[in-house]
C-alpha cells in the first residue's frame, strides 16, 4: 500500500485529509509541523509529502528545502492559498515539487493529483 | 424526540432579521441544524462573487467528518453546483432536495438521457466525497446563492417528507437573509464610493479656486483642516455634539468657501496696494457669488451656510448681510475663524506674514467682537496646545 504524509498545522485539515484518503485505500500518516514531518520521513519513507506552505515554525518551503536535501527523489505537492506569494512559489518549483493545489479546493482535484502520484 | 418544525421556521427566521452578518447567520444556521436534527453533520457552500466559486464556508460535526472552512470549493461546472444552477436539470429535478439515496435508484430504473445521467452520476460523486446524503439548494431569484449539505443522521434513518421540506424552507429563508445582508453591504459601497467621487471634485474644484489666487496657494486646505480641527476641539470640550453630517458639510464649506471668486478679476485679487471702494465692493460680492454657483445642489444647503457667511462679524459689522452673534451660523462662524487665522500667518499681496504668537493675541483681542467667542478659545486652546 501506498503511504502518504499529510503536513499541515491545522488539525482540521489534517484529519479531514487523512479520513478523505484513507477511504482510497491509502496508508496516511500526518504531522503538524515541519520539524515533525522531517523526523518522520527518515523513520516511516513515505512514497508522497502533501505539504502545506503556510505554517507557524519552519514553513513548507523550508521544510521542502530540507526533506529535499535528504532525499532529492521524495515526491512532493504543496498545498497553497488562493494566491500564493511568488516567491514562494517560485522556490517550490526550483526545489523540485511535484505540483501545487490551491486552496479552496475541488476535492476531486486533491484526489486525481494525489492518486496520480502514487499509482 | 419529535422536533416541532414549524417552531424551528418560525424561530430561525426571527433571528434572520436581527443578525446582519451573513457569517454569523450561515453558522447559526448549521448548528441549529447539527444540534436540533440530529445530523452526523451539516455545512454549507456559499457562491462568493469576487472568486467566482462556491466556497464551504461553515461545517460542523465531529472531527474527520467536518470538512475546515475554507478548505474546499465547488467550481461553477462542479456537477453538483451545475445540477442546481442549470434550468435544464432544476426542471428535472422537480424537488428542491437531492437525495442520495433516491438518486441512485432514480438512475437504476429508469432510461435517462446520457447527459443527465452523466450530471447525476457526477453529483452523486461529489455527495460521497463531502459525505452528505441530502444536498439543498439556497436560491434568490434565479441565482444559486448556496447549497446546505447534510451528513446521515445519527439514528441512520432517512430523512422523511416533513424534515425535507422544512430544510428547503430553511434554505429559501437563509438565501433571502443572506441576499438582504448583501444588498446591504453592497448599498454601503455604493454610498460611501459616490461620497468619496463628491469629495474629489469638490477637492479638485477647491484646488482650481486656489492655483486662481496666488497668494493663497494651499490656503483652501489649511483652512478646511484647521475648521475640522476647531470643530473637534469643541466636541471634546462637549460643548457641542456634532452629528457625523455636519463635520462632512463643515469639510465641504471650508474647500468652497472662497468659491466666489472665481468671479472676480484677478488684478483685484493679486493687487499690492490698497484696494478702492468699488474694488472693495467687487471683492465683498464673492459669498454670494458663491451661493450663486452652488445653490442650485441641495445637498450642499449646509455647507452653503459657511459658503455665504464667512465674512460675517460677531457684532454685526460684517457681510454681505451684517447677521449677529447667534444669527450667524456656527458652521460659518468656524470658517471665519479658520480663514483669518490663516489669511494672518501667510503672505498677502498687501503685507507681509505675521507671526503665530502674535495672530493669536489678534484673535483673543477680536473674540465677541469679530469672532464667535467659543469658536475663538477652540482655536488658541488648540495653539496652545501646540496642534496648530
């Protein structure tokens, strides 16, 4: 079975993402933070990070600069706003993310995007 | 426990028209619903016009079945908003609610043309990943304003003809509070932009009165903040309450005051020696030249006040009428003193500026006798307080 690592600090998000997938039949982890999510990936390899750009402590283009140092091959999506910051965006895409989702979401989309990934 | 649910209409729709706030309203609304009907839970996605999408704005239920604010949204060619907003489907569709259960067996017996059937099973699709049962839509007039989305119930029974029309009920009345509150926000706008549109040309008009002067240049401007100004200090004091209106008429007096003269030739105006009677005589014309221009905008009758008595005197000895003490408008009083004030401290063609301290011993000395005696101290309490 795939695994996925859903990041995100609001707790709202995460158990609705986690519930969402696992009735794909998909194995969900989550953390709630960057730093977590970190400590995580060396432990349990996930095969796909969704990560949330926006997040008190280490945000989720640091995180992504950190978990892609480690393994540069780890598949990535971010989860953004409606109108994500350039820059930001722009650093994702250099640091080699796989895609982007804007929220609000079409939850068909958040599921075709994931499931593509990990077929 | 049977819930009475025409008391439950009756209630929802009196606090609907105390609550303004159509947030406070569409979360009111779902917890009634999750807390009274006894659903797993219940949400709704609301159209939001400046991102052209149907947003879940409110949800509520248990952690995992409570879908966060925000988080997801309905395109207009999401099936299940397409199946709601499209006549070709509403007509079909011939109820208000879209029940799951119905729908599928609804697309299992019968032959169905092919793009209903693909819209149907797309709608079905989208109710299982929201994990709602019944989905009702909100209308106002003909526009889909939002779709309440309700999870199974907690005894896992259907819902029954008279729950199903109490919802659409609900709906229509929520639409209809929501639509108002909109109204309302958007005649909010409209008002304060035509506000904002008068201000600028009144501003723009003040300025083509100023460059005509040349040794008033910016005069217009000192004048109407130090009149707003005086007309704070005299509120503070509480002598005076004034109402939002008049401070918004005291900023139009003070930009137009000196409106007349326009109508008056230049060289009297910008002349450095003392002027004659008949030039005297042109100069004193320009309130009522300017009540001449303006008078015909009623909004402006206020602010007209200050326009044409400026020039008036606390004792009597000013024009154009010679009004007296309280005769004069206090709107015009303030002006009077805002404009002296500021005439003394500049540069005229005829003298040369004069400094702070000793304008202010002016106004002290001219207080009941030029000057309105309140509007006077307002003015040297606001120098001494070193705000001037």
């Amino acid at each position: 079975m795939s695994k996925l690592l859903i990041v995100d600090d609001e707790a709202d998000v995460r158990e609705f993402a986690a519930n969402f997938f696992r009735k794909r039949k998909i194995d969900v982890i989550t953390a709630s933070s960057g730093e977590e999510a970190i400590e995580i990936i060396e432990k349990q390899k996930p095969d796909l990070l969704l990560l949330d750009i926006k997040m008190g402590g280490i945000d989720g283009v640091e995180t992504l600069r950190r978990v892609k140092q480690k393994d540069r091959d780890l598949k990535v999506i971010m989860v953004t706003g409606r109108k994500p910051e350039e820059d930001a965006f722009e650093a994702c895409r250099r640091l080699g993310a796989l895609d982007y989702i804007h929220k609000p979401l079409e939850l068909d989309e958040l599921e075709q995007v994931v499931l593509k990934e990990l077929s | 426990m049977a819930i009475d649910y025409k008391r439950e209409l009756e209630n929802a729709a009196k606090s609907m028209i105390l609550v303004h706030k159509p947030d406070t309203l569409i979360k009111m609304i779902v917890r009634m619903i999750v807390q009274k009907v006894e659903v797993r839970h219940a949400g709704i996605v609301l159209y939001l016009k400046d991102k052209n999408t149907y947003v879940l704005t409110v949800s509520r239920g248990p952690t995992g079945t409570k879908i966060p604010a925000g988080f997801a949204r309905m395109d207009n060619d999401n099936p299940l908003i397409r199946i709601f907003a499209e006549n070709k489907y509403r007509r079909i569709l011939n109820s208000n609610a879209l029940v799951y259960g119905e729908t599928k067996n609804f697309l299992r017996r019968k032959k169905i043309r092919p793009d209903l059937k693909n819209i149907l099973n797309g709608a079905l699709r989208q109710m299982e990943m929201f994990e709602t049962v019944t989905c009702i839509p909100s209308y106002f007039r003909n526009d889909l304003l939002g779709v309440l989305l309700l999870g199974v119930k907690k005894n896992g029974g259907k819902f029954n003809q008279k729950e199903l029309d109490f919802f659409v009920a609900l709906a229509s009345d929520v639409a209809m509070a929501i639509r108002n509150a909109q109204l309302f926000r958007e005649l909010e706008l409209e008002i304060d932009k035509t506000h904002r549109l008068f201000i600028n040309t009144t501003i723009t008009l003040a300025a083509a009165i100023d460059a005509k002067d040349h040794y008033t240049r910016n005069h217009i401007s000192r004048v109407t903040s130090l009149a707003l100004a005086i007309a704070d200090k005299l509120s503070q004091r509480n002598e005076r309450v004034f109402e939002k209106k008049f401070i918004e008429n005291l900023q139009i007096a003070g930009l137009l005051h000196d409106i007349g003269k326009i109508g008056i030739p230049e060289a009297i105006l910008n002349k450095r020696g003392s002027l004659n009677d008949e030039e005297r005589r042109i100069i004193k014309e320009h309130p009522n030249v300017g009540v001449g221009i303006l008078k015909t905008i009623p909004e402006l009758n206020e602010s007209l006040l200050g326009v044409k008595y400026h020039h008036e005197k606390f004792d009597g000895t000013g024009y154009p009428d010679g009004l007296k003490g309280g005769q004069i408008p206090l709107i015009a009083a303030i002006i009077s003193v805002a404009d002296t004030f500021d005439a003394m401290i500049t540069d005229r063609p005829y003298r040369k500026a004069l400094p702070k301290a000793k304008v202010i011993d002016e106004i002290r000395r001219e207080s009941g006798k030029q000057f309105n005696p309140e509007v006077a101290s307002a003015l040297i309490e606001l120098y001494r307080e070193k705000k001037i």
